[in-house]
C-alpha cells in the first residue's frame, strides 16, 4: 500500500509496532462498502454504476502500473468516501511482481470463489492482472444487476470471457461521461523549474538556442551527481523508480538537439526548446496526466556531452517507456547509457 497513491485506493499514513501488536493508520472511509449499497438499495443505475466501474478500473490500472495486485476484489472490499467516490481498501492477500514465480504466474490461490477467474483455482498457475480484471468484471455484473453472475459448466467457453484494461478504456460504453483521475502535481513540479525558469523571459515557445555552448559540468558536479552520492531516492514519494535518466554523445550539442526534438515528435510528444534545454509534453494523457520530460545538454569537454533527462509531471513508468523508446531511437549516437 505504501506504492500505491492514488485517490481511488485507502491511503496508508503511518505503521507503527508494540511488542504484541502492529498499528497500521488508514484513510478514514465512513459511508460502508458497495455490497451494503446493493444490499440495501438493489441494482444500480447504469451511469451510476458505470461511474463506480470507472473509478475501479483507475484504481486497478494504477495499482498494476506499479506492479501491486489486489487479488481479491469484490464489493465489500470497495469503500465509498463522504463525497460517495469508491476506494479500494484491504491488500492483505495482494501480491507484488517479484512474489511472482520465474515463470511469470501465480500459484498461490487468492480470493472469493464467487469473484475469482477460474484459472484462478486451477493447478497450474494464473496471470494476477487478468485475474483481478477478471473481478473487476464481476463486481461490474453485480451493480448492474444485483446478484452475483450466472455460472458456465463449460470451462472453455470460461476463459475465453477475458477483457483487458486497454480494451476497457476503449469500450463506448465505459467512455460515455469518463474522465480521468485528475491528480496532485506538487511533489513533481519543482523538477522543473530549472528548466521552466530559462522560457520564462521569452513570448515565444518555439524558439531557437541562442547560447554558443552548453553549460559546462565540472569535477564537483560530476562527484555530486554519481550515485553514491544522490539521496534523491530517500525524498522520493514513488521509491524504486527512477525519475532521471542520464546518456552520453560525442556529436556536436545542436545535432543532439534536433535528434532529441525529432524523436519526442514522432513519440507524441509537443517540444520547447532553449539555450540547450528541452521541454516535452505528452500530447495525449496517460495515468497521471499529461506527461512532462525536461532535458538538458551539459558539456564536460568540447567534443564530449552529458544529456540529462528527467521526469516532470505525469506518471513515472510512462517516463522510463518514453526514455526506452527514446534510448532506441537515438542509439546511433549515444556513446554510453550511464549513471555517472
């Protein structure tokens, strides 16, 4: 739960331990769960229970993108907030990526007979996330309806009702009024604000570079930036991944440039460029919101650059893909991919 923070998930604020017992200090969520609402109120409306869904899948989406999976989804399970939005609470029998056998499934069973996927209670091993979709689905099936869905005897035809999260956010029907989660950006703005401080004297945000050369990095920088000595992770909110990424090149700073700006382009993304500084913006939003990357050309000899690249906004596992992705496309001029 300490990965996981998001608006649809109970937050988790403080652990703390006696010699007997163990306090773990939640989120106060006081308005029941959604089976107290089934129970008491019957079927819901279909935008009302498509709004729950929706909020559900962001949670699920979420929680798989940092590798967290719940494994026992169900409606008791779901919480519902003083403003009536859904919280997914109680990972107790949940399961992260490195529990997961070298085989790349599961083979602990997990949860509810009535919501679990049926390779679930089979022998030889499930996939978490389709699982937990597969739960998704049922909880789904139940506010639509009231009661829990009809069983198959043939187990084929089973595993073949399989969905997707990509698929779920295509679906008209869950399209219809969805917007996504809109998230708090304070932690991730100031990364920043170097780079947003050199356009903040030009109207223009299409401009060309006006300095001759980079800024240089001398033995102090580079000492301060290798990893013995960045405590960046002890600050960071999103522990075990990395919001910068750094390479080096021997091509000449304007041609890193243009590289760079063309790469981002063909990846989605709009570009600002300065004085041997980038910002990109994702055109189309993912998990977090729009993503920004802010990168920067530093020199350490003339023929012989540094190109910092870090994460701004948005979701950190949508920068290390685009980083990827970059790193692939501007492989020809890279000298070495580096953690100085």
């Amino acid at each position: 739960m300490k990965l996981i923070e998001h608006p649809n998930v109970v937050r988790i604020y403080e652990v703390m331990g006696s010699k007997t017992k163990i306090y773990i200090v939640l989120e106060c969520v006081p308005y029941g769960d959604l089976l107290d609402t089934i129970v008491n109120s019957g079927r819901m409306r279909e935008c009302e229970a498509r709004r729950y869904f929706q909020q559900l899948i962001n949670a699920v989406d979420y929680c798989h993108s940092r590798d967290v999976y719940h494994l026992n989804l169900k409606p008791e399970k779901l919480l519902l907030d003083s403003r009536g939005n859904l919280k997914v609470s109680e990972f107790g029998l949940g399961a992260l990526s490195q529990q997961i056998k070298t085989d790349g499934v599961l083979h602990t069973t997990y949860g509810t007979p009535n919501y679990v996927a049926p390779e679930v209670l089979e022998d030889g091993g499930y996939d978490s996330g389709t699982a937990d979709v597969w739960s998704c689905g049922v909880i789904l099936f139940v506010l639509l309806a009231g009661y829990l869905p009809f069983e198959d005897s043939n187990l084929t035809r089973l595993y073949k009702k399989r969905i997707t999260i990509p698929e779920i956010l295509e679906d008209e029907w869950f399209k219809e009024g969805y917007r996504r989660q809109e998230f708090d950006k304070k932690f991730d703005i100031t990364l920043l604000d170097d780079v947003d401080a050199v356009f903040q004297d030009s109207e223009e945000h299409l401009v060309t570079e006006k300095k001759d050369e980079p800024v240089s990095l001398n033995a102090f920088d580079l000492i301060s930036s290798s990893k013995g000595f960045n405590l960046e992770n002890l600050l960071d909110s999103e522990q075990g991944f990395k919001r910068e990424e750094r390479f080096t090149s021997t091509c000449p700073p304007r041609e890193i440039i243009h590289r760079i700006e063309e790469a981002a382009t063909t990846l989605g993304f709009s570009v600002q460029k300065k004085n041997y500084k980038l910002r990109l913006e994702k055109i189309e939003a993912g998990r977090k919101g729009n993503l920004h990357v802010a990168a920067e050309i530093l020199q350490i000899a003339p023929s012989f650059h540094v190109i910092e690249v870090r994460k701004g906004e948005g979701d950190t596992l949508e920068f290390h893909k685009f980083y990827k992705d970059l790193s692939k496309t501007l492989k020809d001029i890279v000298w070495k991919f580096d953690d100085l």
